[in-house]
C-alpha cells in the first residue's frame, strides 16, 4: 500500500531553516531460541559487533554525557538507575572486557549510532529534518539490525538470534523507544510541561503498539486485556530526570547534545516502538506540531488531574470512550483531547507547508475513523493492525483472551526478521501503508540526510573513518594534526551551512584542510 501525493514533500530552504529536527533511538528486544538462560548482555555486544567487516574500536567520546542534570534547573546526586549500573558493575567483574567496551558504540555511515544499551542492542537514528527522512532511517535502523543479527546466526550455525521491535518482554521489564526533538533553550521548560502532559498521555490513541496482558516494572503479567499501548504499564511518575526506574511521563533530562545556552533536547520515554511506518510518522510529526503551538503559546488550556492514572485509563480502553478528570472538573476522552490540539493547530498552521498539511489533515482523519471506522486504519496503527490479526485469530481458534498463545502472537508481531514477523508477512502482501519505498530505505543504510549534521557525521565517517579519533553527537576529533582538530556541530543546524560544510569535507584531501576551509569562511561570515 504504497501512499501517493506526497512527492511535494521537498520544503524550500527557507521553511528549512526554521531548525524541524528530531531523531528516533529503539531499543530492540534479543532472544536466543536455542539457549534457556540467555546472558543479555554479551548476546548485545556480539550482535553489534557481528556488524561490523573489522575488528572493534572505541571511538565514542562518553565524556558530553551527563545524565544527572536536569531540565527543571538542578543537578540530581544520584539516579535510580545509578545503584541498579553499580550491581552491574560488580556482576560484570568477571567478564574479560571493559564497560565501555562491552557498549561497542559504533557511528555508521550514515550518521546513525548503533550500540549496545547493556542488555539490549539500541539503533539510533541520525538527525531528521523532514518525516519522510526520519521512516526512511528509522526502517533502514531495523534492516540494519537484523542484518547483525543474520551475521550472528551465521557464527553460530543456526537461526537462533531473534530481534524484536516492541516495548516488553511480559515479565515485567520493559525497554524504550525514545523520539528526541531540537527545541528552543528560550521556550521555558515549565511551558514544556504544561502543554505537553495531555498531549502525550493521549497520544497513544494514534502512537500505541498495542499490547496483550497487563504489567508493571518487575511484576507478574496478567492476560485478558488488549491495550493500546507497550509502556502505559510502566509510567510511574508525571516528572523524572530517570529512565529505568520511577519511568516518567515526561523526562526532565538536560542533555541537549548542542550548544546548551541556546538548545535543549526533549528526550520523550514514554512512546512505543512503532512497526507501522504510518504510526511513526504521525507520532513524530503532530508532537512536532505541538512543540510549535508552544513556542507561539498556543495550546489548548488543559491539565490532567493524574497523568499517571489517565495514560494506564486510556490504554486500557479500546472503545476510546474512557473520560479522564481535568483539574477544572472537565472529563475528556483521549481522542476529545487530541481533538483539542489538532484543531488549535488547524489554526496556526494550516497552510505552512506541504509536510505541515499533511500531518494536519491526517491527524484529524486518524481522530474521525477511530470512532467511526477504525478497520480503515489497519495496516497504519499498529495497536488497531495487531488487535485485528489477534481478533480474527481468537475468533478462528475459538480461544479467549487469556489464552496465553496470544502473548506468543504478540511478540511475533514485533519480530524484524522478514521470514517470522507478522507485521512483515502484512507488508508483504501489501496491506500496510508506505510513506518509503525500498530505494529509500536502502539509500538511508548508506548515507544520513544531506541537510543536517547526522549526514556531514555519516560523511567523515566514510571519507575519513581512519583519521576520527573520538565522537559524539555534537562534534568530530580527528587525529594526524599537530594540534587537536575538531568539527563543532554544537550549533551547525541551518540545512544551507551543513550542505556547505559537508561539500568542503566531500572535496578534502584531508579533514585538516576541510576545517581550514570551514573554519575560515566561519571566520569572513562573522
């Protein structure tokens, strides 16, 4: 189901500039089918190394990361996740390999981060400008994946490493799909928070996965209920700087990897991994278009009494029908508040731009069919898609929702392997919808967007990856110099300097005489 008319997707440099930049990092979950006992953490680190053609080395720069501050203007002491990292430690001892090796960060070609999060390999997209640029990557995330996977298998001699694109492994611990957005550090972060909580508790309605069973953080699972969403389960709090534990709706974390005093990074937790690339980019592209009615302070004014009660009520409820209290006595269902933003955003901005009026109109068509005609929305969400398979699967088996062949089915769903996954057997026989073709996808595993750093990253990586010395999001070390040379892109944004930037770098015989050049014409603009 190929989409159509979105060909005018190309924006002008001069709505470019208006700095729409946003990336996804999944973790994916790993299983091996001939092993009881699986030890996560080294099955991680062989399935990211599987990857690579050459032996590992380190270049990932860990020193621009800092978890602890955060965005409500302090410096936590301690995370929640710190003792859980330090019992880590103790229990990796043993193991012939040091921590930083066992993450085997790897920047790819394509300005994508590709690394093991200790006990689950995490695929992070290069930095997006446009919708069609973000599926485009986050798709060639998951064929890259699974073609470490597929060299994994060879060294073993079988097909036993198996990945999985969901939230959940339905015992009680759950994993993350993150989508980070470029915001502006002048927006205050308290604004934030007000106009996104409802937004995000609702947006499941369109962002869930979908999910047999309930559960919570390292409890029991409990079959019988169909949710909309993975990670509803696992929300444990309105506001938190941590990630594994206290999960929170909205995290708080200040790691804008750019220039501080002028960005931040909105670091969102609480989404679902998507398979349908419908989901992935209306998700990513009405929060988008929510950021942007912040920063004119134009969202609708409302406030959820409990965040955190209404994000588990709304998951819980397939009719769409619960009504969540609001602190002025008001009582909405998730799809009356999405219907709030949608329309405030009609109103600001319909008519901006080609990528903009599509997210409009398929947002408010998304919000219509849900409570009239969900069954044209399969094979676009993925909590309506997987709950129709598992419908129609019930039915023909004559089994109950607590049947736990269900969960089974489930996890099958989220299985990246083109042989077994349900959601791929779906695609194959056409019946879900494609904002990418195969060439997009294929031309995304080779190189990152021409127009932001992730593709000027990608590009030293292919043009210099001997001379790279240590990285990280924001900028590029090189060695060979007699001084240290380094690549700033702490504030390298404007699409038209990056493609300056990178055809410098294209055209170098050498990095130093590439930053010569940028740095010189950096020097005459000012």
């Amino acid at each position: 189901m190929q989409v159509s008319g979105l060909s005018a997707w190309g924006l002008s440099a001069c709505q470019q500039a208006s700095m729409r930049l946003f990336g996804i990092e999944t973790e994916y979950g790993i299983a091996r089918h001939d092993q009881n006992e699986m030890d996560p953490v080294v099955e991680s680190m062989e399935l990211v190394r599987a990857y690579l053609a050459s032996p590992f080395e380190r270049r990932w720069d860990y020193a621009g990361e800092d978890p602890h501050e955060d965005a409500r203007g302090f410096r936590v002491s301690g995370l929640a996740q710190d003792k859980e990292e330090d019992q880590f430690a103790r229990l990796d001892a043993h193991r012939p390999f040091s921590f930083h090796d066992m993450k085997s960060d790897l920047v790819l070609p394509n300005g994508a981060r590709f690394y093991n999060d200790h006990t689950h390999p995490e695929y992070s997209t290069p930095e997006c400008r446009t919708l069609k640029q973000l599926v485009a990557h986050d798709r060639a995330g998951e064929r890259i994946v699974q073609r470490a996977a597929a060299r994994r298998n060879e060294q073993l001699g079988g097909t036993n490493v198996h990945l999985y694109k969901n939230n959940t492994d339905f015992h009680g611990h759950s994993y993350g799909c993150h989508d980070n957005y470029l915001v502006a550090r002048a927006i205050p972060f308290a604004r934030l928070v007000s106009g996104l909580m409802p937004f995000l508790v609702s947006r499941q309605v369109i962002a869930g996965a979908g999910k047999v069973g309930v559960e919570a953080q390292e409890s029991g699972f409990v079959q019988g209920v169909y949710q909309l969403s993975q990670r509803a389960d696992f929300m444990e709090t309105d506001l938190s700087v941590d990630t594994m534990h206290n999960r929170p709706i909205l995290n708080t974390r200040d790691e804008p990897h750019a220039d501080g005093k002028k960005y931040r990074r909105l670091h969102l937790i609480l989404g679902d991994a998507n398979m349908c690339e419908y989901a992935t980019a209306l998700k990513v592209g009405v929060t988008q278009l929510v950021l942007d009615l912040i920063a004119r302070d134009r969202v609708p004014a409302l406030e959820l009494e409990e965040p955190v009660a209404a994000i588990k009520q709304i998951s819980r409820d397939t009719d769409l029908k619960a009504a969540v209290r609001l602190k002025d006595r008001r009582q909405l269902s998730a799809v009356e508040i999405q219907h709030c933003y949608c329309d405030a955003a009609w109103r600001e901005f319909s008519g901006t731009d080609a990528e903009t009026d599509w997210i409009l109109q398929e947002w408010s068509e998304t919000l219509r069919l849900l409570m009239q005609d969900r069954r044209l929305l399969v094979g676009k969400l993925d909590w309506v898609t997987k709950h129709w398979l598992l419908e129609t699967f019930v039915r023909e088996e004559q089994i109950g929702w607590d049947d736990p062949w269900l969960a089974s089915l489930d996890l099958e769903y989220h299985n990246i392997d083109p042989e077994r996954g349900l959601h791929r057997g779906l695609e194959a026989e056409g019946k879900v919808w494609r904002l990418t073709t195969e060439q997009d996808v294929e031309a995304a595993m080779l190189a990152g967007p021409a127009d932001t750093r992730g593709g000027l990253r990608g590009l030293c990586v292919r043009r210099f990856s001997d001379r790279i010395s240590q990285m990280q999001w924001e900028r590029i070390k090189f060695s060979g110099g007699w001084r240290p040379l380094t690549l700033e892109m702490g504030d390298l944004f404007d699409p038209n300097d990056v493609r300056i930037c990178a055809s410098l770098f294209e055209r170098a015989a050498s990095p130093n005489d590439a930053l010569a050049a940028w740095n010189t014409r950096k020097d005459t603009s000012t």
